[in-house]
C-alpha cells in the first residue's frame, strides 16, 4: 500500500496492489452473477433523513453541501435538515431506497449485488477506512420472502469467501428473534436496548456489558446472567438449541427463532462443512435487522474484526402498505484486501497487465511497430510499443522495470523473435499466432 498517505483513513493501491483488489472484486462478481444475482448501482448521495431512518450512527455520517450558493455566499449545512445531502455509509440503505421507488420495474423476488464504494467518519486503523469499498448480496420480496433466502445467502456467501486469497473464515450467525424472544421470557422489555449492550461485548467484555445491563435497563443480576449466558453459546451443529432450551425460557418468538437458525446450520453443516457457526452473541447494532444476523471473521486474524456481516430486515423498504422485506450480507472489500496486503497473503504475478512491449529498431519502425502489437492485442494479448528506438538493452530494462515479461524484435528483414527476459530465451515468432504461456496472459493473483 502507499504507505505516507497524504489524507488518513482514505487508502490508495500502488499498481501490483489494485491488481490483487481487481482479482477479489472479480471474483465477487463471478460468484454472485454464476448464482443469478444482478449488478446495480445507486448514487452516492442521499438525503439526511433517508440515511437516519433506522440505527444510530448519525455520527458517521458524512454531510455533503456546495462551498458556496449561487451568490457566491458560504453555505451553512443544517444538520437537522432531513432533505440536506449526506453520503451513503453502507449500501443497504440506498438499496431499500432503490427497490421502492423502482417496484414497478423489478422482478420479485429481486436478487442484487452492489459493488460500491461508502464512507463512514470512524476513527482510521486497520481494518476501518473512512471510505472503503463494499460488496452487498441480497434477495428483496414483494410482500413475503420465504426464509430459505436467508439460508441460501448464507451459502452463496461462504462460497464467494472461500474463492479468495484468504485464510479460513467463519460466519457467526445468530437470529434476532430467538436474541429477543429470549429476552423477552426473562423480563427484558427493552430488547433493543440489551441487544445494543451484547454488541459490545467483544469490546468491553461479560462484566461491563452486565454493569451496562443493570444501570442501564434494569436488569436483575439473575437476568444480567442469564442474557450473558445465552451470548455464551456456540456450536458447530444445531446442538445449540437444546443448550437454550436448557435455560428453561419459554416464549414464542424465542422458538420461532430457534427454529430459523436451526435451518441456516443445518444447510451449512450439509452444504459448507466448517464454515459456519450458531453464535449467539452476535447482535448487530443498525435496529433494522430483525432475523438472522450474521458477522463474519477470518480464523487467525479475530482482531480485525467482522469481514462480511448482515442478516434478515422486515421493515426496511415499504411503500405505503407494500412491504419489501429482505435478506443480505455485506463484504468489507477494502478491510479484507488491507489485511491481504498487510500480511503478504497474495501477490499478483505482475505489477502491469502487459505481456509483451514492442521494442522499436528505428524512430521511423513505430507504425510497423503499432500493426504488430494490434495483432497482438486482437488475439487477447496486452501490449505495449516501446516510446523511442534506445539501445535493445535499455528498452529490455525498461520493460523488466514495468514488469512486462516478453519483449518482440523485428529485424530489419521482418523477421520477428520474442524474448523471455526473464529466462533469457528468444525464439521465432509470428504475430498471427504466437502466444505467451496461460500462466504469463493474464496477471495472476498467487497466495502465500
């Protein structure tokens, strides 16, 4: 990465590394189109009251106005102001916004996936940028969406993961009905308010989220110890839900979450063996989730934080009485790409796509020279012309400099021979159908 960054939190790829981002946004793609979803994009910016419709994180939200209006007068933001201009800070918002006002356009069921990029006023460290670039999957229903979109997002999201250059990974997913319900059978009536306080509990750990749950909700030390309890649980298998039935709560939102979460593991277990765990203490802070809940980390790497995270949202996208529930997850593209390159995960094979540079003989040889490499590039291969006719050894050093493996030599009788600079090999080659190995075509991103 470039390392002195002039603007923190605003990170920039050096060549060889954009190469390693450009192959995880590709791989991406490849997987969410192979299992039918559709590219869009939304814009960038959004009104201030859209973004705050639901979750409290105003305090990250990048405002946007204009320096000055049309008198050439400073401009003074209201903050307050619903309709002032604000940018997106994740794409699930946008994309509620989306379906509604393009229903009448959209195919239901309505399967997206949105490759953008988003901004959020955090604190710059590792593994958090102030604009970054996510990858969203989700399925939108008219009315109804059947819960086997949850499992199946599940799925196609341990499948995209497990095609990049990254260590094992995990998907911690919990359900936030069985989350309430639970409270709910043990007296919490401010679910949100205890979900709010289990999402801080990596951070701050069991006894200060218990201290928060007592002088915050109310909570007795027996139901402070029973929610920590229930966040305790995690299993491999469905095991989980005879451990929360153990706790002797009782409520019908609980089961019916039970019953949810039992399905996603049950998929997992047959369909993505060892990449999925029931873990109950996932919450999720934004308040519009309301079923499955699902945060992702890389195995050997938990400080980084979660990866990929989403779930189930009933309430988000309505239009009048139509309702648009949905399901989706969201991969950190730029945390997970940081941690790549930080840790020397992946390397691409080259820092420039160019396979082959065109060396000149003569000044006056550059239009020949243009024809060879058009032939060239017809048939797939990236060239490059040499700029000027230096000595054959200074443009072998030029493209070994920009990392071009093979450099072409006509001579003066129009015989042509490519070199391998990096073996040193040179043998005969025809425009018309010589080709540089599949390995040396295309950049290639190898892992450690």
């Amino acid at each position: 990465m470039a390392r002195t960054a002039s603007l923190s939190g605003f990170p920039e790829w050096l060549p060889q590394e954009r190469l390693v981002e450009l192959h995880v946004l590709d791989t991406l793609r490849k997987t969410f189109e192979l299992h039918g979803f559709s590219s869009i994009e939304t814009r960038a910016v959004e009104t201030v009251g859209q973004l705050l419709r639901k979750g409290e994180i105003d305090k990250e939200v990048y405002g946007l106005s204009r320096l000055q209006d049309d008198e050439g007068e400073a401009v003074k933001s209201d903050k307050s102001d619903p309709n002032a201009l604000a940018l997106h800070f994740d794409l699930t918002v946008p994309f509620a916004r989306y379906v509604v006002e393009n229903a009448g356009y959209l195919a239901f069921p309505f399967r997206r996936y949105q490759i953008q990029k988003v901004w959020r006023g955090e604190r710059p460290q590792e593994g958090r940028a102030r604009e970054f670039t996510q990858a969203d999957i989700d399925v939108v229903g008219d009315g109804e969406l059947p819960f086997r979109y949850d499992v199946e997002i599940a799925l196609v999201i341990a499948e995209a993961l497990s095609a990049l250059p990254i260590p094992d990974f995990r998907l911690r997913i919990n359900n936030r009905k069985l989350a309430e319900g639970f409270y709910r059978g043990i007296g919490l009536t401010d679910t949100a308010g205890v979900l709010r306080s289990i999402d801080k509990l990596e951070k701050i750990g069991a006894a200060k989220v218990a201290e928060l749950l007592k002088s915050e909700l109310g909570a007795t030390d027996e139901q402070a110890a029973l929610a920590l309890e229930l966040a305790g649980i995690r299993t491999e298998d469905t095991s989980f839900v005879e451990r929360v039935r153990a706790l002797g709560v009782k409520d019908d939102l609980l089961e019916e979450g039970l019953n949810e979460l039992q399905q996603v593991i049950e998929a997992a277990v047959q369909r993505a063996p060892g990449k999925v765990i029931a873990d109950l203490s996932i919450a999720r802070g934004l308040d519009y989730y309301t079923g499955t809940v699902v945060e992702t980390v890389l195995v050997g790497h938990e400080q980084l934080g979660s990866i990929c995270s989403g779930g189930r949202y009933d309430a988000l996208a309505s239009k009048g009485n139509r309702k648009f529930p949905g399901v989706g997850l969201s991969i950190g593209v730029t945390r997970l790409v940081s941690r790549i390159l930080s840790q020397e995960l992946a390397t691409a094979s080259r820092s420039v796509p160019t396979a082959v540079l065109v060396a000149l003989n003569t000044d006056d040889s550059w239009s020949a020279a243009q024809d060879i490499a058009a032939q060239l590039r017809g048939r797939g291969i990236a060239t490059e012309v040499a700029a000027k006719a230096e000595k054959f050894g200074k443009q072998i050093k030029f493209a070994d400099r920009r990392g071009i493996p093979f450099v072409w030599f006509t001579d003066d009788d129009g015989k042509h021979q490519v070199k391998d600079i990096r073996s040193g090999e040179q043998v005969d080659a025809d425009p018309a159908s010589w080709a540089p190995s599949e390995e040396d075509l295309h950049v290639r991103v190898t892992t450690a």
